[in-house]
C-alpha cells in the first residue's frame, strides 16, 4: 500500500494546511510500514518546494496539464493514479480538511464510488486493508470512533487537530511526472482567482488572533481590538452574535460555521464561549478570556482569564505595550550610544 | 428558476453535549432540532433567486417523520413545496446512500439548482452535494459565499487563503454554500400559517442494500482540553501580569 498525500501550495511554498496533513499521512505510513508519496499540481520541472522532503515524501507525483484550479479535474487525476498504483490492497489518499481537499476528495470518493471519511484526527491499519479511524463530527465537539473498510481510503485531516511536524529523516522525494487524462467535463468547474477586496492577513493562518463578542457592544467598540491586534502582529476575529447584529462582515467569524483557527495565542474580549464557538478556536496553542463574567465558559476554559470590562482592560494593554516598545527603542539607542 | 433546497434536521446544541446510553447519538431529551446556518442560507439563497427570476423553491429533507418540523420552518420562509424522504427513526444514513436517496428526487423532477448547505453540522461529511452532482451528471461548486445568475449560467464565488475565487456553471446545476452568503429573513406570519397548513409529500427511503461507507462504532465527547483558567487579575490592574504572558507565550517582538 502507499499513502499519498493531496499537498496543496500556497505560492512555491507548500501551505499549513498541507502540512498537517503530510503530517498525518506520514504517521499512518509508519504504522503501516510504508512510505508517503505526495500529490501536487504543478509543472515537473519547476523546483520542488522543500517542505515536500522534509515532512517525509519519499515520491512527488507532479500532475502537469490542469491549468488552475478545478476541483473535478484534480479528482479525476487523483483517481488515475489510484487507478495505476501498484495492486496492493488498501491504498489511503489523505488531503487537508480544507475547502479544496474536502471537494477534491469528494469528487475522488464520486468516481471512485469509494466512502471519504472527513476531518480524521487519527487513523491507523485494521485487519486486511481496513483502518480504524477517529474523526470530528460537530466540528470538533463530538468524536467518531469508526471502521473503514474499502478497496482504497479517502481520508481528510482535521488541520486543528494535528500540528505540523518535520519528518526525523527528510524523504527522498523522487519526483514522477503524471499527465492524467481530464475530460471536458472536468474541466468545466475551475477557479478564476482574484485579489480579495478587504483584509490582507488571513483568519485561518494568523499567528495572533483578537477575538471580540458581543461585550464589544457596538460596531465602533473594535478600535481597540483592532488597534492590539495591530500591534501583536495579529487580526481580528469575531463570535456568531458579532456578525448577526451586523457590526463585522461573516469572514471576520470564528466557529463552526465561519473559519477555524489555529493561532499560537487567542484573546477572547466579551465572548462567553457558545459551543460553536470553541468548535472554531479549540485550534489555538493558548487562550487567554477577558470578560466582566468569570463564570462564562470562555472564563473558565481558557488558559488565563482576566475579570474586566475589555474597554478598561484593552486600552491600559495598549498603553502597557506601547511603553514596553519605546522602553526597547529607548534601550537600543543607548546601547548603539554606548557602542 | 426551478430550485431543490435540501436540509437535514440536527438538534440544537447549546452549552453541553450529552450521549446516549449507547453513544451512538447525542442525547436530545432536553434539546430542540434545527437546520444548520449554511442551510439556512441555502433556503433564503433560493427563495431571493425565485423572487428575482420566478419559479419555485422545493424543500427536501431525508429523515425521521418529525423531520418535518424543519420542512416546514423552510415552507414559512418561502419555499413553496416539501418533500419528505423517510427514514426509521434513529436510523443514521450516510452520505453514500444519503446522495443516492437526494438523487432519486432531483433526478424526477427538472431543477435547474440543487442547493445544499456546504456540510451538515452533526456529522460534517463534506461530500454530499458533489456525490449528488455526480450522480446526476451535473457540474457542482462548493463552499460558495456569493451567487449570481445571468441567462443559463451561474457565477460562484468563496474566498480561499485571501483569494477570490469564482466558478462559472452552466445551469443547470449543485451548489453547496456557508453562512454568510446572505442574512436569512426571519418567516413572516403569513408565512408561518401558510407552513401549519400545507401538505408535505412522505416518499419512503427503502434500505438500499449494504452500501459500503464509513462505519460508526461510537461517539465520544473529547475531554475538555483546558484546564482551570488562571485568573491574571480585574481590570486594568491585571495588565502587567497579562504583559508577562504574552512575552512568555512569545508573541511580543
């Protein structure tokens, strides 16, 4: 068997998302002693992205010929290359739990006829080519125990629930070129990709993320907000009510029906912590809740809470951080006066 | 316009998920049912699509008898026929037979757009409304933020990693959508009465025969991750010991 891997790229680098999932991919491989072989949609003959060998690929199947983006055409490819995988039983392909793995995998799982189990966070070999898996249900708040037996595997990663790890020795990533053969229809459904109109930074890869509920009151009560996550570095993000009583468009919104993030740090202002709303950010490596309530649930799950009205809290922070910017200005000069 | 909408009933969780005995399903002793926030969307989506170019939205669900509870909060919003695909009760159906069931209706009747929310929020297979399309041979787009239709075709559009990127399909067709796509109306009393009376077709779901698909074994509700919050202070008191924090967590240059 062979696990390949869906890795989707983010420029010439391979994206976070992927990563994850070359992760898990790498994982199942080893407890199934064999190896990763990664997917990408690109030239041969472009140079590899260097993550490909370090999270472990000992194969690159490069799919040239599909221009863009279009997800049945990726299926398709990926289902040719099943379809030629040598004929040992129980071949896995894994993809990112991402908007294009989703519907690539569900467009393998369509021609294939073969079940995709979504958002995995663990999978390993059970009896003659079956897996057992566990995956997200709820969005996270709910785990599936399963079993999954079928000719080939179609798992998607849970990108949450696994982070990404370099492998301990890089993959020889030998590189095969692939020209699958894509029909019209295919080829019907494909991206055309335009700049996004507002927001440089993105929600879902933001390393801070300031989140603001409905304690922020009003549309105007974000300049803080905005001001700290400007100076963290960060963006901000928003619960379900924010965006309900229309103070902040829906991409801002962090849950189950709006974007999940992984941040290394999340600042909870005046969010009480509805469920949907932790199905979104159980992702962030530490939390930290800042509330007039120190019995909301966002209160009492995060990592560090503080009791406080985020309009006295944030514009003091604010204050504290600027100060401690200039005092390391302050500091760097006279290091320079005195060198 | 002739529209499919179609919609799965899920209980309404709030604070705390609870199983049952079995855990094989979440608890619903104390709990309501609802469609999910992407399928609201789906059945306001259609029903602004009818009031722009005519015709007429059909609400589906595949489910248990009182699934048409939902069926009829859709009918208030201004769907105007429901068809009820019926399953045993406690019965769960996987998205393999579950696009089969879906395709057995749309491909009866002649919708020029089948809209589905873009993953059902109980079990999130992500996958139904492409086995659909399949199925009835027919282009599909996912995860859609905007929708425009211009003669025979349909614009589509998400943002992905801060790009924009839009689908052109001819119709007719399957999209799925999310939340934020619109801000759904709340049913106007006209509406809701119109929904108390009107029929809904029952159109028995037979046992397909062993479809191989991901098998449950049980649920689990992960242990909760964080521990006890340390409490950092009130106010704006509470400052310097948060400063701390964030240089320990390390996200301070």
């Amino acid at each position: 068997m062979t696990v390949f891997c869906l890795a989707e790229l983010d420029g010439d680098a391979v994206a976070d998302a992927s990563l994850r999932a070359l992760t898990f991919a790498r994982g199942l491989a080893a407890s199934a002693a064999t190896g990763v072989a990664a997917v990408i949609f690109r030239a041969p003959d472009l140079a590899l992205p260097p993550e490909l060998a370090a999270y472990g690929a000992g194969d690159v199947f490069a799919v040239a010929g599909v221009d863009g983006y279009a997800p049945q055409a990726w299926g398709r490819a990926l289902a040719e290359l099943l379809d030629g995988a040598a004929s040992s039983p129980g071949h896995v392909v894994v993809a990112a739990g991402t908007e294009r793995g989703h519907e690539v995998l569900a467009h393998l799982g369509a021609i294939t006829g073969l079940p995709l189990a979504a958002n995995c966070v663990a999978a390993s070999p059970a009896g003659a080519g079956g897996l057992e898996i566990v995956r997200q249900r709820w969005a996270g708040l709910l785990l599936e125990d399963a079993a999954l037996d079928a000719p080939a595997a179609l798992l998607t990663v849970a990108t949450d629930a696994v982070a990404p790890e370099p492998a301990a020795e890089p993959g020889a990533a030998v590189v095969h070129a692939v020209s699958p053969s894509v029909s019209d229809a295919d080829l019907v459904v494909r991206a055309a990709e335009s700049p996004a109109s507002a927001g440089g930074a993105s929600l879902a890869t933001a390393r801070v993320v300031v989140g603001g509920g409905r304690g922020v009151g009003s549309a105007d009560g974000f300049a803080p907000l905005e001001e700290l996550a400007g100076l963290l570095g960060g963006v901000v993000g928003v619960s379900r009510v924010v965006t309900s009583e229309g103070w902040r468009p829906h991409s801002m919104q962090v849950g189950q029906t709006g974007t999940k993030i992984t941040p290394d740090l999340y600042l909870a202002c005046g969010i009480s912590g509805a469920i949907q709303h932790f199905a979104g950010c159980a992702g962030a490596k530490h939390i930290i809740a800042i509330n007039t309530d120190p019995s909301a649930p966002m209160m009492t799950r995060a990592d560090y809470a503080v009791v406080g009205d985020l309009h006295a809290v944030l514009p003091a922070l604010i204050e504290a951080l600027r100060a401690r910017a200039l005092g390391g200005v302050c500091l760097a000069e006279r290091v320079r006066e005195r060198a | 316009m002739e529209i499919l909408v179609c919609v799965k009933r899920v209980p309404t969780v709030g604070g705390v998920l609870t199983l049952t005995a079995d855990e094989r399903a979440i608890d619903t002793k104390t709990s309501g049912f609802t469609i999910s926030p992407h399928e609201e969307c789906a059945v306001e989506e259609a029903v602004r699509l009818v009031e722009r170019f005519g015709g007429s939205v059909t609400v589906a669900s595949l489910g248990p008898v009182a699934a048409e509870e939902q069926l009829r909060a859709c009918l208030a919003l201004g769907a105007s026929a429901a068809v009820l695909l019926e399953t045993a009760d406690g019965v769960e159906t996987g998205p393999i037979a579950t696009a089969a069931a879906l395709h057995a209706l749309a491909a009866a009747g002649s919708f020029d757009l089948v809209l589905l929310g873009n993953e059902a929020s109980d079990t999130g297979d992500y996958q139904v409304g492409i086995r659909l399309a399949h199925l009835l041979g027919r282009p599909a787009a996912t995860g859609i933020k905007a929708i425009s239709v211009s003669g025979s075709s349909l614009s589509a559009s998400r943002t992905y990693r801060g790009v924009v990127e839009t689908f052109t399909l001819p119709l007719p067709c399957v999209v799925t959508v999310k939340e934020g796509i619109n801000l759904p109306r709340y049913p106007s009393l006209p509406g809701r009465l119109r929904a108390k009376r009107a029929s809904i077709a029952r159109v028995p779901v037979a046992g397909s025969g062993p479809v191989t698909d991901v098998l449950m074994t049980r649920l689990r509700v992960p242990a909760a991750p964080r521990k006890q919050a340390t409490v950092l202070g009130r106010g704006a008191e509470a400052v310097p010991a948060l400063v701390s924090v964030l240089a320990e967590i390390g996200v301070l240059s």
